[in-house]
C-alpha cells in the first residue's frame, strides 16, 4: 500500500535487498563490547568493563595495599642516626651513625675508616667512651666530636721495644737494692705521713683512671702534686703549685711503683723521663687502685687487650 503501482513481487525483491545491505553495514561497526575491550588497563577499571571495578556480586572491588618505598634519608631500616665528626692523627671523618649503637660497635666504625683495630683505639667524648653504653645514653648529639688516640703496629713495636728494655734493666736493679721505701731520699717524704687530702684508696681492687685528676701526693721535696691524664692529647700533665708540666706519653720511658710499708693500699710511684735514675720524676701516696691502669696508660699496654 505505501508503494502504489510497483508489483508485490517487485516490492518483495527490494525490501530484502536493503535488509540485506543494513545487516552487512552493521556488523562493520564496532559494538561497545569491542570499544570497551580497547581502553587501557586502570581506564574506568580492569579491561574497561563497566563492571570491572565491582565483583561479579555487585560488591565494590579494591586493590591490594602497596608496599611503602624508603626514601633513604636520615634513618636507616627506621634507626635513628647521629652525625659525628672523627678525629684521629689530624684526620677528619665525618660519619653517620646510629644512635642506639654501642661504643664497641663504634670502635669497629673507626676500625673501618681508619685502620686501627678497636683493641688499639682510645675513643674520648667527654673522657673515655664505655663500651658498653649507648650513644644515646651517653647523650651524644648532632655533630659531636669524637676524638681517637691509638698507633699502628709498626709505631707500637718502635716504641715499645727500647721501653721493655729499659723496664728489664730497672727491675733488675731493684732486685739488687733494699725496698724504695726504706732509702733515705724517699724516707724524708714518707716520714710527713700520709696526707690529709689525699685521695681514698681501694686495697685489692684494679680500676680506671678516674675523670678528675689525681691529687692530695707529695713529690720529692715534700710539695703537693696532681696527675692529670689528658688522654684526647695522649699526654700527662704533672702539676704542682709553682707550675704544671706537660708531658708526651711517648715520651715517658718507664713507670717504677712500690707499696709502702705499713700503707700498702699506697704506693710511691715514678716516672722516668731520661736514660738514668737521676731523671726519675717520684710521686708518694698514690692510691693503689689506679696503680695498674696509669701504667698501662702511660706504657701503652692497652694496645695488646
């Protein structure tokens, strides 16, 4: 009826002709599944689905947490650092360390920058660094200095083998001669009596130099003296009321010590500054506890523990 005057059977051929046509022209177009399929990964969720960022339930998917990325700056593996400026032999390092770690394990820092072995280090923040604490306990902050004293093991054995020398000669004078105590020249000080302000000693017990110098003895002609042990400049200062002399430890060649008789938890002590006895530097009343620790200071024994 819309076409009047064409035959039915004419107007059969072309309405299946263009049905025909239209079902070819269609399936060139994409359909929005194919569009769909083509967008990039994360566009509008997984593949580009309009479901892809839900569950097959309907339910919100979500991605599984990333893992957090260091970015390296002042903590390592969450460690609080200190930076710390090393001094040794005129030498700086500056170094960043954790905070919670031992002075042993700084030691072994030291050991890595300079070569010397933890065993032959003196470590020195406000005195002698204990092993055993933390650098926090210790209160070490930003920027500290840490100074180091200690010798290679060429300078050890130059050094130390003229001085044991020397050691064996004096022991076996001594063993030739009556007790030191008992010689007129040392008997003349001893005589005074022990001193009002000398300081408390400890009978059969070894300990370490302590942070405040020894004080309250006599030297040879009777005056007061005090040891003052700078370890940062690896010297001894001996110090009277007149003056105080600043000596190298290196340059100490021998310490000589006795009991005195009657006082044994005192010694008389000397330091030989020269080739003979008359360079001998005599301090009386030296509390026996500090005995050992001021010889293996001054001889550098510490170096072999």
């Amino acid at each position: 009826r819309a076409f009047p005057g064409v035959p039915r059977g004419r107007l059969y051929t072309i309405i299946m002709a263009a049905a025909a046509s239209a079902a070819a022209d269609g399936a060139e177009e994409p359909g929005m599944e194919a569009e769909a399929q083509e967008l990039p990964l994360g566009c509008g969720g997984e593949g580009g689905s309009p479901a892809a960022g839900r569950s097959p339930e309907g339910e919100e998917r979500r991605d599984p947490p990333q893992a957090s990325v260091s970015n390296g700056g002042d903590a390592e593996g969450g460690k609080e650092l200190v930076e710390l400026k090393v001094i040794w032999n005129k030498n700086k390092y500056d170094v960043k360390f954790c905070l919670d770690s031992t002075g042993a394990e700084l030691k072994q820092k030291i050991h890595s920058l300079t070569g010397l072995p933890p065993a032959m280090q003196k470590v020195m923040f406000k005195g002698l660094l204990p092993e055993e604490k933390t650098l926090r306990e210790i209160k070490v902050t930003n920027g500290a200095k840490i100074m180091v004293v200690g010798s290679t093991i060429n300078d050890v054995l130059a050094v130390n083998t003229p001085k044991e020398a020397a050691q064996q000669e004096v022991k076996a004078e001594e063993n030739k001669k009556e007790p030191l105590c008992r010689q007129k020249q040392h008997r003349k000080v001893l005589d005074k009596g022990k001193p009002d302000d000398v300081m408390p000693s400890v009978k059969g017990v070894q300990e370490r130099l302590p942070t405040v110098p020894l004080s309250g003895m006599y030297n040879k002609s009777g005056g007061k003296v005090r040891l003052t042990f700078k370890l940062e400049q690896d010297q001894l200062w001996i110090g009277t009321k007149e003056r105080t002399e600043k000596l190298p430890m290196g340059s100490i060649k021998n310490v000589v010590s006795e009991p005195i008789e009657g006082h044994e938890d005192y010694h008389m002590m000397a330091f030989q500054l020269g080739p003979t006895e008359a360079s001998y530097y005599w301090v009386y009343w030296v509390p026996t506890q500090y005995v050992d620790a001021i010889k293996d200071t001054v001889l550098g024994k510490w170096q072999y523990f």
